[in-house]
C-alpha cells in the first residue's frame, strides 16, 4: 500500500536529519535548509508485503544550530493533502462529518444467498465435517432480500473441529494487494465463528461472541495478499457451540476497508449504517497497543471507555440524488429517556456513497445506558412538516442507531475517588485494629497494594487507558469492601 508522509520543518542549518520510520529504518525523507520560513517536507513510500505497523521517527545524525518541526501527517495514497488537525471535542459538544466515498464491486457471487439450489445456495458448499453443526437457509429472518443463512453447533472445541461453509472455487486477488472480507451477523452468541480464508486460513474476522440484541452487526477485516497470492478461498467457519448464528449480505472487495453493500438482486434503497469502530491505539512508555481491556468482560461493541469523546463511524447510500437534506442526531439514555443532546448537518446529496462520523464531547457523561440515533429526512418546507401531530419524526429516507454503556473520563475518575475514600476508612478501621493489639498483616498488605494501585489506575487515565482504570478501580472496591466487612466482625468478636 502508498503511503505519504509529511511535516512543516524551519532551520536555517539542519544538519543531517531525516524523517521516517519503517522496517530497518528504510524511509528517509532528509530535511533541508529552510532559512526563517516553514517548508513543507513530503515523501512518498509502499509498504512491504508483510508490513501491519510503522514506527514513525524523527532523526538527528550530526551538528545543527536547530530545527523546528511541526504538523506531522501520514496518510494513505501518493499525493499529500492540506494538514488536518484532530478534531477534539469539548464536553457536550456532537460533530457530525459527511464526505462523498466510493463503492467497491463485490466479487462474491450470490452474496446474499438468494439464489438456491436444493438445501443450499447456488456457489457455495456446506460440510459439517466431524461436528453436529448445522447449515439452513432461512427465510423468515434476512438483511437483504428473502434470505439468510443460519448456522448451529453443537460440538465442543477442539483442535481440527470445525462446521465449514465456503464459496465453490476461489475468487482472483492481485499479490501484494489490499482487499476487504465483511458479512452481516446476527447471533446471540456466536461461540467462535468467522469470516475468511486465503492461504493457511490466515485471514479471520471473528464473528461477536456476546448477543447482537437481534441487530445485524458488520463484521469485516481488511489484509494485504502475499506477494504469490493469486486466488483467496472464501468461507464461514464455527468451531463452538452455538444456537445460532445468521449471516448475509458477504462482500470481498479490493481495498483497505469495507464499503456499502449494494444488492444486485433488488433496487437499492438508501441505507445508513453505524458502528463503533475499535478504540485508536495508544502509546505509553514507548509502547504502542490496542486500549481493550477484558473483552469478555466488556464486549466492544457493548461498553465504550470513551474518557473524553465517542465517535462513531457510519456509512450512507443513496441510489439517486437526492439533493438538499438533513442528517439528524439524537442522543438520549436509556433508563430515563433524557434527551442529552440533538444535532443536525445539511448537505446537498447526490448519488453514491458517504462516509459518516458522528463525535460527541462525553467527558462529563455519567456512567448509563445511551442510544444514538441517526436519520436522514428531506430540508422541510415549512416548520414541522416532518414531524406527526404526536411529536413522530416522519418522512425518514434511512435511519440507524447504536446502544451501549458508556463510561466517561468523570466516571472512572469518580470511581478512583470512590477507592479512595474506602481505603481511608481502611486505614482508620486497622488503626482501632492496632489499638485493641489485633493481627492487622493481611489488611495492611491489601492498604498498601490498593494505595499504589490508585497511582497506577490515574496513570492509566492519564494515557487513555480508560477500560483498565475502570477495571482496576472496581476490583479495588471489592478488596476495599471485603477487608472492612472482616475487621468489623472481628472488632464485633465474631471473627
């Protein structure tokens, strides 16, 4: 894949210093002499074959009176663009973004299974191999069209212990290529199940393991194919227990992420997905990585440890013009019903596809339950012609919505605070503890291991590690109240 990569530099003498990163530090974009002005230092790279990450650095190799370097960017493609700074949201604020993107062709033949052949659909094959797991094509519950696979299993896991359903043949790639693999899921679990296939099954998007909550979820992966790679075997896999798992709507593209699915088989209609894409990678002491803290705790897709903003990603289809309209955002919790905060973008819409996000400023956020909803509607041509004479929104072209608990920089912070004062109860119970001569080892060990568990659960904080300080906090709690729960009843004489 291209890349470019580029930064603003300002040195009347830089000496040798460079810019780039990569495998073995091979990217190297030299600075040059620039005076009192900013320039503008760009380059141009492709990334090898096996390449997923790239460490980015900024060199100095010899004498240099002093350079000044500012707005660094990197960015997909081969030309560079005007420097963009983060969008930083302040509490309580929404952004909605609308940008035109592209749709990919889907190389999948009957990619929504519509078309069947006996108890199967046409181009794809079914084998449950050495499982119980079954394969139906159901047409009570579908995406798109008329219907959907549904897949069951009821084999534990094991090595080479899997139900295998994939397309007859394989699909033509390009070596050293991106491409994109995504289906639609629904499931109340879907044990371990994926999306994928190419050489040595490599490539797995993992189908969720928690309930969708009768919601069609997208899964998707994007890969690079080898420099040999010629052909991709396609397949769904399930090697666990599960009582259903519903698929369709299988898209493979070229490209680095996945793009509407347009159906073949039907007219298309406007469409707005949403999704929560996975939290952006941190960096601490040096250490870059996924902040996901005990998925099977906090499923992703469930519980959002957004500290101080949330965006959300979507995607819009419009099979024809549609010109002037409104992208409406409504936000509101659960439990109580509360409207936190409305939000509306205008856009002149034409044919095609858009890409969405949706940021909203949640750092004062108490900890609930939140739904997100969001909806295209036609400009009014007069005040309340979209809206019924019982307060219903009407004349809705596509809609979408997202739930999920949402825990806010406020909310740990609160939850540390919380730790805090325990641990000082603590300290005062082991003091009476002290003073009557009892044995107070055991609760000054879990004082000492909670009072240094605070500074870490803060620094955490600090460096967007928002799921682990969260986490942190409540076990502490637990500690705190078991520890005092002991005292009292030894201080009572029961213990």
């Amino acid at each position: 894949t291209v890349y470019t990569l580029s930064c603003y530099v300002r040195s009347a003498d830089p000496g040798r210093a460079w810019i780039g990163g990569s495998e073995r530090w091979r990217i190297r974009f030299h600075f040059k002499p620039t005076g009192n002005k900013w320039m503008r230092i760009v380059g141009t790279f492709k990334t090898n074959p096996t390449e997923r990450n790239f460490h980015l650095m900024i060199l100095t190799e010899s004498p240099t009176s002093g350079i000044w370097i500012d707005d660094v960017q990197l960015e997909e493609g081969d030309k560079v663009t005007a420097f963009q700074m983060p969008i930083k949201l302040k509490s309580g604020d929404v952004r909605i973004v609308v940008e035109r993107a592209h749709v990919n062709p889907n190389l999948v033949p009957n990619s929504s299974f519509e078309e069947v052949h006996g108890n199967r659909p046409h181009h794809w094959m079914w084998d449950r191999r050495n499982t119980d797991a079954t394969m139906t094509v159901d047409e009570t519950i579908a995406r798109s069209g008329k219907r959907s696979i549904k897949l069951t299993n009821g084999t534990p896991f094991g090595a080479h212990v899997y139900g295998w359903f994939g397309l007859v043949g394989s699909i033509p790639v390009k070596p050293n290529t991106a491409y994109t693999v995504s289906c639609y899921v629904r499931t109340e679990g879907a044990g371990i199940a994926w999306i994928g296939g190419g050489k040595r099954w490599r490539i797995r998007a993992m189908f969720p393991r928690v309930t969708t909550g009768g919601r069609w979820v997208r899964v998707w992966k994007s890969f690079v194919t080898e420099p040999d790679e010629k052909t991709f075997a396609l397949m769904i896999v399930t090697e666990s227990p599960t009582k259903g798992i519903w698929i369709d709507d299988v898209k493979f593209e070229e490209g680095d992420r996945p793009t509407p699915y347009v159906p073949d088989f039907e007219k298309p209609h406007p469409s707005l997905e949403l999704e929560l894409p996975p939290p952006k990678s941190v960096e601490h002491r040096g250490i870059l990585f996924m902040p996901i803290w005990k998925p099977e705790r906090y499923p992703i897709h469930e519980h959002v440890f957004a500290g101080e903003q949330v965006w959300l990603e979507g995607l819009l289809y419009l099979p024809e013009r549609l010109g002037r309209a409104q992208l409406r955002v409504l936000i509101e919790r659960t439990d109580t019903g509360e409207v936190v905060k409305r939000a509306m973008h205008e856009y002149d819409f034409d044919a095609g596809a858009y890409d969405v996000e949706i940021g909203w400023g949640c750092a004062d956020a108490d900890l609930a339950r939140y739904r997100i909803r969001a909806w295209l509607e036609p400009v009014a041509s007069k005040e309340g012609a979209n809206v019924t004479a019982t307060g219903q929104r009407k004349n809705i072209l596509a809609s979408a919505q997202l739930e999920f608990y949402l825990y806010s920089r406020r909310t740990v912070l609160a939850q540390i605070e919380k730790v805090r004062r325990m641990l000082a109860q603590l300290d005062d119970a082991i003091a009476k503890l002290q003073r009557r001569g009892e044995d107070t080892s055991y609760p000054q060990v879990t004082a000492s291991i909670v009072r240094d568990f605070i500074g870490y659960a803060l620094e955490d904080v600090n460096y967007g590690e928002v799921g682990r300080a969260w986490d942190a906090g409540v076990v502490m709690e637990r500690l705190l109240r078991d520890e005092l729960v002991q005292i009292e009843n030894v201080l009572k004489g029961k213990a």
